[in-house]
C-alpha cells in the first residue's frame, strides 16, 4: 500500500492501493485500486472506480461515478452518487446528497 502524506499541491491521482494522510490542495482522483483518505482534501474527490473509505474532510463534492464509496467522516460539498455504491454513515457530516442524473420525460 502507498502512502501519502505531508501537503500536496494540485490534483492527485490514484490508481494503486493508497493511504492518504495528507492535506491535498487540489482534486483528488481515484481510477481504481483502493483509496483510504484520513487526510484533508481542499478541493473535490471523484471515484472513478474502484473503493474509497473517507474518515477524513473533503472541503469540495464527493462525486461516485462507478465505484465503492463510504463515508464516515466530513464533506463540506455534496455527495453526488451517478453509479456505484455509497454508504454514508449516520454520524458523518456532509453538506447535501444527491443522485448525479436527471430524470427526463417524466409522465
């Protein structure tokens, strides 16, 4: 497993096993592999794909495009599922949850 620590300027991208302790000033992107995020994310987090365990603070959106997600710790943005899993556990706080896709020609 990689780790990922101290401050980090720009966007990060993962695509191996990732422990992340840092704080990321930037977006944070996971392709595939597994994400573990104790650190802070100043910018937004996007699951491209495989699992992602949030026990950190993500200040942007949380944004699950086909992968695993649970969240246990702070999302200052919204949680924005379009496909995949995402759990969110009852005593996170995150600022809104919505589903990514829009219903048309509703009759």
């Amino acid at each position: 497993m990689k780790i990922v620590d101290g401050r980090r300027i720009g966007s990060v991208t993962v695509s191996e096993d990732t422990l992340l302790l840092a704080e990321v000033v930037g977006d944070v992107m996971l392709n595939i592999g597994h994400l573990e995020l104790k650190g802070k994310i100043l910018g937004n987090l996007h699951v491209r794909g495989g699992t992602c365990r949030l026990l950190g603070i993500v200040k942007g959106n949380v944004v699950n495009e086909k992968g695993d997600m649970e969240i246990f710790g702070t999302v200052h943005g919204k949680v924005i599922t379009k496909t995949g899993y995402t759990y969110i556990n009852p005593g996170s706080k995150v600022g809104s949850i919505e589903k990514g896709f829009v219903e048309v020609n509703k009759v």
